[in-house]
C-alpha cells in the first residue's frame, strides 16, 4: 500500500487498519503513514487507545495458565500407556472391566505419585483406575479409525513392527490419511512440482529424497497425475505423487522399506482400510512401502492400486519419449 | 526416558492447557480435552513435519475442543453461544448488562468466554498465546484474510459490550491524544 493510499483514505476507512496495527501486522511503509495519521488525528487516536485498552485487559483477565500437576501426570500415563508406544500392551488389557489384569509394567510409570490434591474427583480416584479408561479410549479410537477388514491384521502389525520402528503401523496411516487431508486444505499446497508428465515429476524428487519413486502414467485409465511433493511421514521425507480422477484426489505415498523393521518386506498383498470416510490401501513392492488414501469409492481405489502395481503396457510408459 | 514426542510436546503443555481451559470454560473438561488431544498427538506425531510443535499442538487441541463442543451440544441440544442468538444481545443495539459498567476481574473473561467459539479461539491465540495472523491460519485453518476479519469482529464486539469500562481510562490515556 502506497503512502498516497492511506493519506486517501477516511478515518472510518482506516478503522480496521488499528488492530493490525497493534497487531504489528502491517508492512513498514503502512505502518509508517497510519502512525503519521494517528499523530494528526484525535479521532483515530482514541479508536487505537480504546484497542489498545481491550488487548491489555483481555491479556490481564485470561493470563496464560499452568496445568495442574495431576494433569501433567495423568497425560504422561496416558502417553506412556498408549498401545502405539507400549506394543507389548495388548489391547484388551484396556479394557475398563478387567483393571487387576493390567500388566504391572503399565502400571509402575510414576513411582512417586502423591495423592492429587485439588480435584475432589481426582482425590477420590486411584490413578490407575483412572488412567485405564483412557487406554479403552485409545482402543476404541483405533478400533473406529480403522473400521475396515483388515483391522486386526493391522493393529497385530502395529504391535508387532512398534518395538522396531517405535512407530505403529496404525499411527502411520493416521499420519498417511491426516497428510492426505492436509493437502487438501485450501491454506495447504497439494503439489511442490505440477506436471502431468511423469518424466517431469520423477527428477524433481532427485536430491531432495534418498531414493527415486517410481512414477507411472495413468492418464489413459483415468487417474491423471497431477504432481508430487514433498511429505514428511514415519519420521522420514517421502515422496507424495498426486493423481486425480474427476474432481477426486489421490495421494500415493511412497517411500523405502525400513530396513530394520520387524515386518519389512512382508506385505506385498494390499491392505485395505477405511478411516473418516477415506479409503486407504496399503503395500510392499520393489522395497518400498505404498500408501494410496482417497475419497474415491473403494473399487476405484482398488483400481488405481492395481494399475500402479502393474503398469499397463502402452505408448505412455513404453514408447520411447517424443521430446 | 522421554521420547521423541515428550520431548517436543510435553513442554507445551500449560498452552495447551490455557487455550482448552478458556475454549472449554469448564476445568474438567479442560483437563479430558487436553489429554485426549495428547492422546491424539501421539497418533499424529509420525506426521508432524517439524518446526512449530507448540502450535502443532495447538490445532489439535482446538480441534479436540471443537469436537467435544459439538458433541456436548448434540447431547444438550442447545447451542448457548450461536452466533446469531448472541449478536443482537451484545451489539450496542441492546442495553449492556450492568455487569459490564466496570473492570471487575471477571467482565473481560466473561465477555471472551461469550464470544462465539470462531471469534474466541482467535482472540485467544492473538492476545494469550501471541501467534501471528499467518501462525492463527495455520492453527485454525483458515485463510489470513479471515483471521483478520474474525479478529475485527470480536474485538468490536467485546468493545462494544466493555464500551463503559475500557473506554474511560483509554481516553484518559496521555498517549491517546483525545486531550
């Protein structure tokens, strides 16, 4: 904005300029001319000071908090019980009914609890008794997160593969399907290169990660590449390539087959799940992991997956490049 | 041993407590919504990309609360803090309660607490937790433009409600100008 734009404006135009500029929101040549302003003009001088007035009585009547000691040490349980960082948790363990079976490792987290003090509830609780209605919680979250077929196998390979890569494979399609949903949002970007040419969209990713994704062609089928990004997922960078059928989006996911992981290689079939209205395929090939997440139907999905496992013969992925 | 994950978010764990306590209005809950957005975040932790874990921890708070809103609405089907059910009271079309005719400790919280939750939750992470327009987009999901806006909103509803008492002693103010 130029300094002739402000000097043109109103008073009541530069009204919604104040609190941005308490804010310390505005560029410094904006900020410069409504100063100038506000020297010079009473009216605008008062708006600011009765702004100014509110941030300080709203900072001085809800100051920052600190949490109580019993929520600190009843979210530190509740984290260190989690059945994603405590695989050798069985999940029925969980279970409010049955608390005198919970395993004493779950149990002896903080030794030295005192007595919780402030809450009558908390007071008149054992913590124990408290914190496993949480890990029933956490159950069920999982249990209504993965609503599909194949839960069961899934939350076995949370377990089983968790102590080697301390990251369940639960946790890692929520990760999957809330990246998925991210790049969605209008404030988030779908795509780091857009090209419908996947000898476009495979270089990019030279240099950026540790191995090169392999990219398919599938426009004549119906799924059209959109473009690939960087994602971070598993506590690694992975690669996203981007599809499009209609006005759906599909993220694949890819990246290595953690070497060190108890389960690595081991599911070359396709699992299917369907969490929050998105379905989710999962597979091993060529030493890397895939995850497809959309809100195409299932047997979309299902054809993506198929066409990107094989890849239809044809001009587009066999003729040699006409540029 | 702490984690990864205690270590990048257990720190943050008075904010997430603050931004719950005045979402929620409620202490216990307060505390639920916190652990279950703890809960949450170490499901979501694999997908965390770095960088701001505070505010990363934030969203999911908000978004934990949001959720435990609309529940608890659906279950008591009433909607106390509508938008439109509480504009007209508190716009200066309408008397202001007495209860706002002086600073008392509680008549600024109560008017944040009465904000409708889209205007409260930005006022809160402006005036309490500091974050810049760009940070509160990113928190609540929205574009900056609209974080302007509901920042505007808010603050010209909680001056009109407070109008009796924030504005004598602002006018006093030697740096006013308004001599």
């Amino acid at each position: 904005m130029t300094s002739d734009a402000i000097a043109a404006m109103t008073c009541d135009q530069l009204a919604p300029m104040l609190d941005p500029f308490l804010d310390g929101e505005l560029d410094a040549a904006t900020r410069r001319q409504l100063a100038e302003h506000l020297e010079r003009c009473p009216r605008c001088a008062d708006r600011l000071a009765r702004s100014r007035a509110l941030g300080v009585a709203i900072r001085e009547q809800c100051p920052a908090l600190s949490a109580p000691d019993d929520l600190r040490r009843r979210v530190q349980a509740a984290i260190r019980q989690d059945p994603s960082t405590a695989p050798s948790l069985s999940p029925s363990v969980a279970l409010p009914a049955a608390p005198s079976s919970t395993p004493r490792a779950a149990l002896d987290d903080p030794p030295t609890l005192p007595h919780p003090r402030s809450r009558q509830r908390s007071a008149s609780t054992p913590w124990a008794r408290r914190a496993v209605p949480w890990l029933a919680a956490a159950t069920v979250l999982l249990a209504v997160g993965g609503g599909g077929w194949t839960l069961g196998t899934a939350h076995e390979r949370a377990l089983a593969s968790g102590a080697a890569r301390g990251i369940g494979a639960d946790a890692v399609r929520d990760a999957v399907v809330a990246s998925h949903l991210r790049s969605l949002e209008a404030t988030n970007h779908l795509v780091d290169v857009v090209s419908s040419d996947r000898h476009t969209v495979k270089p990019w990713f030279d240099g950026k990660l540790d191995f090169s994704p392999t990219v398919v062609d599938l426009a004549g089928d119906g799924f059209r590449l959109i473009g690939g990004r960087l994602d971070y997922l598993a506590g690694r960078p992975v690669a996203a390539l981007v599809y499009g059928r209609g006005r759906h989006v599909i993220n694949l996911f890819v990246w290595p087959i953690d070497p060190g992981s108890a389960d690595g290689g081991a599911h070359a079939a396709v699992t299917g799940t369907a969490m929050r209205g998105y379905n989710v395929r999962q597979w091993d090939a060529g030493g890397m992991t895939h995850w497809a997440v959309s809100d195409v139907a299932a047997p979309d999905l299902d054809a993506f997956v198929r066409l990107v496992r094989q890849p239809p013969v044809s001009p587009a992925t066999s003729a040699p490049e006409p540029r | 041993m702490p984690t990864a994950f205690e270590a990048a978010v257990l720190p943050h764990l008075d904010a997430a407590y603050t931004l719950a306590r005045y979402l929620l209005r409620d202490d216990e809950d307060a505390r639920d919504a916190v652990q279950d957005a703890y809960l949450r975040a170490l499901r979501y932790f694999p997908g965390f990309r770095g960088g701001d874990a505070r505010a990363w921890l934030l969203t999911i708070v908000r978004n934990t609360c949001r959720t435990r809103r609309r529940r608890e609405r659906v279950t008591a089907r009433t909607a106390p803090f509508d938008d439109d059910l509480h504009s007209p009271i508190e716009s200066d079309a309408a008397p202001l309660p007495p209860a706002y005719d002086h600073i008392g400790d509680v008549s600024v919280r109560d008017a944040v607490e009465r904000l409708p939750e889209e205007f409260r939750e930005v006022v809160l992470l402006r005036e309490v937790h500091g974050y810049s327009y760009r940070e509160i987009g990113e928190i609540v999901r929205v574009p900056v433009g609209t974080v302007m806006s509901r920042l505007s909103r808010a603050r010209q509803r909680l001056r009109d409600a407070l109008a009796p008492s924030v504005t004598p002693t602002a006018s006093r103010d030697p740096d006013g100008a308004a001599v």
